[in-house]
C-alpha cells in the first residue's frame, strides 16, 4: 500500500492522489500512475503554496466549486511534462527536409504542418528552421506551422519565441545566424521570419478540434505515452482523418502504432505514413 508523502504539514494520501488523478485524467486525458505520485506532489504542493491552501481535501474542494475552473486549468499546466528542445530527434527534421518536402505536389503550393503538443515552441520553430533552410522558393508557397499545447502558459512562451541563450545549442550555426537574434547574452529571440509561419493555439487533444486540415504532416511527439491504449487508438485515428492522403505521422522515440493503429505503415524510426 502506497504511504503519505507530505513536506511540512502537507500530506498527500492515497485518497487525494487518486482524486487528483481522475481530475487530471478527466480534464486531459492524461493517466497519471502511482509512479507519478512524487512528481505531483511537488507540482500540485507549488500551486497550494500561491494559494495559501493548507491541505490538498480543500484544494480538491477548490476545484470542483463552480469558480473552480481557472485553477482546473492551472492543475493541467502544472502536471504537464514540457521536456523539449530544438532539433530534439533530428532524423525526424532530416526525413522532413530530404523525403517529404522535395515531393510534395507543386500544384497549388499549399503546405500544412501540425505540431500536436508543441510545448514551449521549440518543436515548430524547429520546422519553421527546417522550411526555410530546404525550400528556397518558401516565399511562393501557402505555408503555415499549426502548434497547439493544452498548457496556456506553454502557448503563451512559444508565442513569445524567447528562449535562454543556451537553448539554441543544437541549432545549426547558418540557422542560427539566419533565424535568431540575440537579445542580450543570456536571451535570444526567433526571428518574425519563423513566427509568420507558425499559429500558436491553445487545444486539448481530446476536445474537439476546430481546424479542418487536411495535413501534410503531423507531429505528435511524447504525447500519447501519457493516454492508454483506448484513447491513443481513437487520437490516431483521428490525426489519419486530418492528414492527406500519404500523409505523414511523427511520433516520439518511446511511442508506436503497433496493435493500436492500422490506417499507417511504418517508415521506420518513429515515422508513419497514412495508408488510408
């Protein structure tokens, strides 16, 4: 049996754990185990803090009152894991830069990327790099970078595209020079070029989405780790209704389609490809 963890006066029991859970899951989707228990104590302890709620009953309380859905939004953004990075699988942007986009169709120009849990931004202004580098008549096509993330404040940052010096690290130099302006010698900002391509939104996955698509590619990447089995196969199925025809799926290093999702073949490393 799992025992209390408290810091101070604060204990987080069983029952509150499971509560806070089925919350989350209710409010996300996102299936928190019991070997998650530590990572939301120290998150949910932070909120309780800036509240000056002194037990997690009441903060249950809290969030099931009528006023209680700013702080249900809060919960989300506090629970949700942002681990990201520029370039952050890269033979995923070098497939991009060398198979999908030299064939994509001229007729029309139109290009369509999604970033499904695009986190602090990293991810599409890695895309947005990865245009502009291999498609040198970017300037003739209808282009646009979708990025979406349940955590507003998530959104918000990447909107912003103001990230630490040390973060564009794995950045190629050209891109770097091309795309990124020093702010001062800790800062750095991604440049309008990169920004006019991308549309920074707010949206739970398992909401209904408000875009049409269809989409050349979709990336999606360490989301679904977090759903089981049932709400990965319904996500999948719906990024396949959204992608055209030979469309692509991206998905993160720990994630497959096996026995979940059979409207994709697998290119390999992580890379799918609609069938149908």
């Amino acid at each position: 049996m799992l025992q209390d963890r408290s810091v101070g006066d604060v204990p987080l029991t069983e029952a509150d754990f499971d509560a806070i859970s089925k919350r989350v899951r209710e409010a996300s989707g996102i299936v928190l185990g019991s070997s998650k228990r530590d990572l939301v104590y120290g998150r949910l302890r932070r909120r309780l803090r800036v509240l000056g709620i002194t037990s997690f009953a009441k903060y249950l309380s809290m969030l099931d009152a009528p006023e209680g859905a700013a702080e249900r939004v809060e919960m989300v953004n506090a629970i949700t894991t942002n681990l990201t990075g520029f370039f952050r699988e890269r033979h995923h942007f070098e497939y991009l830069e060398r198979d999908l986009l030299p064939h994509l169709p001229r007729q029309g120009r139109r290009l369509r990327i999604w970033s499904a849990g695009c986190s602090s931004g990293e991810e599409p202004y890695t895309i947005a790099m990865t245009l502009h580098r291999s498609m040198p008549d970017l300037h003739a096509w209808d282009a646009r970078i979708l990025a979406t993330d349940i955590d507003t404040e998530m959104v918000s940052k990447g909107a912003a595209g103001v990230y630490p010096a040390d973060r564009i690290a794995p950045v190629p130099a050209e891109l770097q020079r091309a795309h990124v302006h020093q702010l001062d010698g800790s800062t750095v900002r991604m440049g309008d070029d990169l920004k006019a391509l991308i549309a920074f939104r707010q949206l739970n996955l398992l909401d209904s989405w408000p875009m049409r698509g269809p989409f050349d590619a979709i990336f999606c990447r360490n989301v679904v780790i977090y759903f089981d089995k049932p709400t990965q196969r319904a996500l999948f199925d719906r990024f396949a209704d959204m992608l055209v025809p030979g469309g692509h799926l991206f998905i993160g290093h720990s994630e497959s389609l096996f026995r979940t999702c059979d409207r994709f073949r697998h290119l390999g490393r992580t890379i799918y490809q609609k069938l149908r």
